[in-house]
C-alpha cells in the first residue's frame, strides 16, 4: 500500500503549520503556567528570589528550549503527530486526510 503525500500537499502543507501554531501556543502555555505557579509563590513569600531565579533559568534551560525545538519549520509532521500523541490536540481538529497521513508517526509518539 502506497503511503499517503497529504502532508506536502499545499492544503496538508497549511494544515500542518496551522496544527503546528496551535500545538506550540498550548505547550508554551502549559509550561508558563508552571512557572507562573513560581511566581506566585514568591509572591506570597513561599519561595525567595533565589529559588524564583532558579525555577525560570530552569525553564529557560529546559522546558523552553525543547518547546522550541520542537517546534520549528520544517518539523511540523513530527510536531503534530507528537502533540496530538501528548494530548495537546485531538484527533478530532485534523482532518480525516491528515489523520491517515500521519497515524503511524502518531502511534510511534504514544509508544514513547
């Protein structure tokens, strides 16, 4: 069986980038959001300077250098297919034709 080309169709090339911003904007947000929790505890003086300048070098060193890895052009396939096998997207916001194309890649990422 022939291995479907919607991805580098132009429709699946938009659909991908678009699937590709969104998945990004919600990982930076689920990320932040943690360390908003930091902040927040500074705050109301759970944590000092110290440990709020820890968790952001942290999240600098880690967390947003892998978002923005992951997310850079030429990757959206890989992109997509991690963030819907992770939750950030569901199924249901790609279309059938892309779904298809990328089943394997996505099956791979929840094997992981």
């Amino acid at each position: 069986m022939q291995e479907s080309n919607f991805r580098n169709s132009p429709k699946g090339k938009r659909e991908l980038r678009r699937l590709s911003r969104i998945a990004h904007e919600r990982a930076l947000r689920a990320a932040l959001e943690k360390l908003e929790a930091n902040f927040s505890s500074w705050r109301s003086n759970q944590l000092d300077s110290f440990g709020l300048n820890e968790a952001i070098h942290t999240y600098h060193q880690t967390e947003q250098r892998e978002i923005w890895g992951l997310y850079q052009r030429g990757l959206e396939s890989a992109a997509v297919s991690r963030a819907v096998a992770d939750g950030l997207l569901h199924e249901a916001e790609l279309s059938s034709e892309l779904l298809a194309d990328l089943s394997p890649g996505i099956a791979y990422f929840r094997q992981l």
